[in-house]
C-alpha cells in the first residue's frame, strides 16, 4: 500500500518533521503515528500538513516521527460506529520498546476516538479538529460534556487542579498558584462534565471550548497551558508507562522492568519511583494509587 502513496507524500511521511519553530533546539515530545492502511496512511499525511499550517497548533513544541506500519489483522481495532475503538495492544509493543516516542497516535478502525495513557486512538477519517481535542486529553484537559457516571466518579474530586476545570470555586486559589496565573485570566463557568455524579464543575473560560464540541475554537488560555506543561514534558506519561502497567498485570515482570525503565528514563516521576521500589529488599513491583493509569 505504501508504494501506492504519490512520491510527495511518501517523502513527507518518511520524514520526521518539527511542528514549532519555538523548538528548535529539541522536541518537548515525539510522538509515533501508526497507520495500518493506506487510506489511514493518507489521512497522517492531510493532518500532519493541516498540523503544521495551524496558528495555534503550530507553536506546540511537538515533533513526529514517520509513521510505522502495522498490519490490521494483528492491531484489529474495531469498526463499529458509535462505539470506543478498540485495537490489541500487544500489536503496538514492538514499536512501544523501540523508546523513540512518548507517545503514539494510532489512525485505525471506526468509532470514537480516546486517549489512554499515552496512547492517541483516532479513526481513518479523523480531521484536525478531532486530533486537536484528543491532543488536549495528554495534557490532562477534561471534557466539557457530561462523563459517564464511572468516569465522573474518578476525575470529579474536589481539590484536584486540572488545566481547565475546578470542582469547587474554593479551589481557585489553589489553581491560580499552580498555573501562575491571575484572577482576572480566569471566568469560573459552571458545565455539565460531573452531572452523572451531581457534583459541580467550572471550566475556567467563558466561552464553549472544542472539549465541549470539538469543532469550537481553542481558547488562547488552554494553549498557553499546554506550551506551559511543555516547559516540564517529563511530568506527561509517556506510553511505556501505561504498557509497563498492562505487563503488570500479565505478572510479565522482565517486561514491566524493561518498560520502566524506558519510562524512568524520560524522565517520569512515578516510573523512577516505581523502579526505586522495585530495587528495595523485599519489595515486590507495585503502583501507588496516585500513579496508577486510568483505564478510562
């Protein structure tokens, strides 16, 4: 499939390219495509273009690597509309050893798009604005809309300073202060993200933002935190964390090192912990709570 694609386009999708001009001197993150058809491959090559001629976008401090194939029968993402795709991870560990990439974006299946720990999930027909919205999710943005009761009763918790909700207007203090931000940069606006839980929640801009409909426009303040975030790229969970996490529970222990280790050396605050522990006398691997990816 990939001869089929125009000269052009396999010269732009072999080479990695830099997406700001901010950072020039290295990349905050790398991240992996990964296509397992031709039309996914073609798709990579519309959004990495639309990507770079984006004001916004643009000025992430964020690069790509060329895309890497997988075969389709192994990733065997599902194709139903409406629903959460899903794809076998054991397909992606190959490329997740490899250590190249924090993260990885997989263009595969129909559905609905996610973000989990790491790992980017879009459909073949992604466009740059459902990219967009995911994109934000590694940055710990959270949706605009209502969760499902599950999730609300895991991400709703008063107290907790995420870039673009707060839980409870006491909590505004506190989050000005992580964010080095002033007051009037801030309009407390209350949305229905935690109904399901009846528990309140603000977003910190005016306006309807694309976590709410991920068609709108990014507000300037959300990407000012995200090229914030970027200052400190290793507090991001890279993937080898997440899929250290999956080897865990397979009590694969040589593997869960190995993706720990990949993990600690980008410079993971739970990854290093992880490993510290693992060293000690009598200690068998283990999460903490506050470390554990969600499955979300």
């Amino acid at each position: 499939g990939w001869q089929l694609l125009p000269i052009a386009q396999q010269r732009q999708l072999q080479q990695p390219f830099q997406l700001s001009q901010q950072s020039r001197s290295g990349c905050a993150l790398t991240l992996q495509p990964v296509v397992t058809t031709l039309q996914s491959a073609r798709q990579w090559a519309l959004l990495s273009q639309q990507w770079q001629q984006d004001q916004q976008l643009s000025t992430l401090a964020l690069c790509f690597n060329p895309p890497q194939f997988v075969d389709s029968r192994q990733l065997a993402c599902t194709e139903q509309s409406g629903v959460r795709i899903r794809c076998q991870a054991q397909a992606l560990l190959p490329i997740v050893l490899q250590g190249h990439a924090t993260q990885l974006i997989v263009i595969s299946g129909s559905g609905h798009a996610s973000y989990n720990n790491g790992w980017l999930q879009l459909p073949v027909h992604a466009d740059l604005a459902l990219l967009r919205h995911e994109i934000s999710h590694l940055f710990g943005f959270l949706d605009e809309y209502p969760l499902t009761a599950a999730v609300a009763s895991d991400e709703c918790v008063v107290g907790r300073i995420t870039p673009n909700l707060l839980f409870s207007k006491q909590d505004l203090t506190a989050y000005l202060q992580h964010w080095q931000l002033l007051a009037p940069q801030v309009v407390l606006t209350a949305v229905n993200t935690c109904q399901q839980v009846k528990q309140p929640a603000y977003r910190v801009v005016a306006a309807d933002s694309h976590l709410q409909h991920y068609e709108l426009a990014m507000p300037a303040l959300y990407l000012q935190l995200m090229q914030q975030q970027l200052q400190q790229p290793q507090l991001l969970m890279p993937v080898q964390y997440y899929f250290a996490y999956l080897a865990r529970q397979q009590q694969n222990w040589p593997q869960w090192q190995q993706l720990m280790q990949l993990a600690a050396k980008k410079g993971y605050p739970a990854a290093i912990e992880a490993l510290t522990d693992f060293h000690q006398p009598e200690i068998a691997p283990k999460m903490t709570a506050d470390s554990q990816p969600s499955t979300n």
